[in-house]
C-alpha cells in the first residue's frame, strides 16, 4: 500500500464524517467543501469547483506530455432514513449515505494523497468528485458545463462497491453493466362535476386504470438481454381525496427500464403512443415529463484492459460476473463514454453484506485501502 496506516486512519475518519453529514442530489454544498479541505495537503495543480453543479475536478499533472485519465466518484447520498447503529450513522433526519459514495469519495481521497507524494510520470491525472448521480442529472451537467473541454479525458474509470461479492473481489466485464432507465409522468387532465352527475365532467378515471395495466405489459421483464425491458409504475394519483367530487386529474409516474439505449427508445415511443391514444379517445389533455434519466452503462474495451491489467498487478482476486452483470440498476457514468472510452469495475462489499439503498447499508472500510491501490496502479501503468 501506498499509504501509511496513519493516512489511511485519517482517510476512514473522513469518510465516516461524510457519512455523518449526507447530502442529496444538488445539495451536495458542504460534501464539496469537505473534499476540497481534505485535499490541500495533496497539493494538486488545479482545484475546479462548481463543476456541474457542486462537482469537484482535482488535477495532477506529470513531468511530461501525455495523456489525461479521469476517475470518478460522487458526491450525493440518498433521501433515505438510516436504521443502522453505528456510531457515525446520519445525523441528517431523512438522509443517509446508504449507496456507499461516502466510501468512493474516500478512495478518491486516499489516491489524491498519493498522487501528491509522487506525480505521474507523464500526462495527467484528474479525480472528478461528481454532483447529482443519484438522480441521473450530475454526470450530464458535468459534461454540459463549458469548463470541461479542458478536462476531457483520455480514459475514464470509476468503480462502486457490490454487496453480494466477497469482500475486496471484483467483477469487472466488457460490454453492458447497467441498465438505461427513465422516470416518466404521465399527466392526464378532464373536468371535475359534483359526485352525485359525474356526466357534468370528464374524469381520467377509465384511461388511468387502463394506462395502469397496459403500461405494465410493455415490459417483458425477461433476461438481461437486448430484448429485455420493464415498466414499473411507482406512483398513482386520481383526483382529490373527497366524496363529493368526480375527479378531474390524474397522474401516473412508471420507471421504464432497458439495457440498450436503442430498446429504449423504443420503449419510450411505445408508452408515448399509448398515453396518447388513451388521452385522445377519452377528449383528455395529455402531459409527459421525464425526470431521473439515465443511459446505459457501457465498459469500453480499452478501459477494461487498464483496470484488468492493475488488478493483476496487484494480485486482486476477480469473480465471474457472468451471473452478476449487467445489473439492472441504472448508473450514469455511462455518459462519459461519448467523451472517452470508460469503464467501471465493482468492488465486493461482502457477500452477506446489507444491500444498496437498505437503511442499514455501510460502506466496509476496508475498500478504501483496495479500491485507491487499484487506481493507483492504472495511474502508473498508463501514465508511469
């Protein structure tokens, strides 16, 4: 390890006030201070804040012309009330970092630290501390953001931990790790009437329940395969809770789900014809909004090559991850791929360890030791 045990003790304690302190999408104002503070002492050759948001860009620049690797962590927990009892457990009523990126961000930290005892030979290195993943927005707002032309890299990577694994494993593979996935709001307005002459409006009632079945059946819910695709309908909502009123809205809010990008578009046009036809047969004014849009996540070859050469290098043990990937959860760091080949690997959290998004879920510090001695490893075989 390229650390000392007192490095990395420092490195664990500020990981578990980040956890202390979780922040949700777009909020993520005092999570960015605290990386920025921990970073000083690595005394890195830019420091770009605001990056999409609240994102962090931190760079390292070696001796000699070469090129940039990117590598990524995020910055938001999620709006979920932690259980667990811990005795840094959230102090935030209704947040927590229950996804682990309390534990990325500190890999991130732990590799800074090194980069800062000995540069890259050659190129640069940028660690990007990524705003906004939890709801798709942050990987899209980085790359929209007019500052980051001058960071484009080269080679991206990013990994994230993986309960269900032994801890301190990897799966890593070529091709498709995450699916593409999309919230999608249907909005559906008629005319409210008194209860008592419910022909005096136009009530959405009928083209809901409808919509309710037949968006479900678009999906086939079958093998992770090109094919494969799944309509969840999360949220219903039908007029106002009254006796005396027929009601004059509704609104259904589905996650479509598919591996490829391709299939969803497909499926989206599919959902968008029915909404419509539902909407036009019964004289209702039809809205469709998306929110929480991600694209699939799709590991480069050459990305695949560099991560599988560093986990050789250190001796890391690999699982298969035919049985495991793609995972049906969504992942934007995906998006990089327009800019650069890229690739995530998944560290393993334990096998009975608590799953992603469980109120009881806590990133195993022992990651953070194996996850930056990985990084590190790419870093020098790519950059010397």
């Amino acid at each position: 390890m390229f650390l000392t045990d007192r490095e990395l003790l420092e490195i664990k304690e500020f990981r578990r006030n980040l956890h202390r302190n979780p922040e949700v999408s777009g909020e993520e104002v005092e999570t960015a201070n605290r990386v920025r503070a921990a970073l000083v002492g690595s005394n890195p050759d830019q420091i770009v804040s605001n990056l999409g948001g609240h994102g962090v860009a931190v760079i390292y620049e070696g001796a000699a012309v070469g090129p940039t690797l990117m590598i990524r962590a995020e910055l938001d927990g999620l709006p979920i009330e932690e259980i667990s009892d811990v005795s840094y457990r959230s102090t935030v009523p209704g947040k927590g970092h229950l996804c682990g990126h309390d534990g990325h961000m500190a890999v991130l930290v732990a590799l800074a630290q090194g980069l800062g005892q000995k540069r890259p030979a050659t190129g640069r290195v940028i660690l990007l501390f990524q705003p906004a993943e939890e709801n798709g927005a942050g990987a899209a707002a980085v790359l929209a953001d007019p500052r980051f032309a001058a960071l484009k890299p080269d080679l991206a990577l990013s990994l994230h931990n993986f309960p269900g694994v032994k801890l301190g494993h990897v799966l890593l593979r070529e091709g498709p790790v995450n699916c593409a996935s999309r919230g999608m709001k249907i909005v559906l307005n008629g005319k409210t009437a008194h209860a008592s002459n419910p022909e005096d409006g136009l009530a959405p009632t009928f083209a809901m329940a409808g919509l309710l079945e037949a968006l479900t059946a678009l999906g086939n819910n079958g093998p992770l395969g090109a094919e494969y695709s799944l309509v969840t309908v999360t949220h219903a909502r039908l007029g106002e809770p009254a006796f005396g009123i027929s009601p004059g809205y509704a609104e259904i809010w589905a996650t479509l789900r598919t591996l490829t990008d391709e299939s969803m578009a497909a499926l989206v046009r599919d959902a968008e014809t029915l909404a419509r036809e539902r909407a036009q047969a019964t004289g209702l004014r039809l809205e469709i909004t998306y929110e929480d849009v991600f694209q699939q996540c799709y590991n480069s070859a050459e990305a695949v090559d560099a991560l599988r050469r560093a986990l050789d290098d250190e001796g890391v043990s690999r699982e298969s991850a035919s049985a495991l990937l793609p995972m049906k959860g969504s992942e934007d760091f995906g998006l990089f791929r327009a800019v650069a080949p890229s690739a995530m690997f998944f560290l393993g959290a334990g096998e009975d360890h608590p799953r992603l998004h469980n109120p009881d879920y806590d990133f195993p510090d022992e990651l953070i030791a194996v996850g930056s001695r990985i990084f590190m490893r790419a870093v020098r075989n790519i950059l010397g």
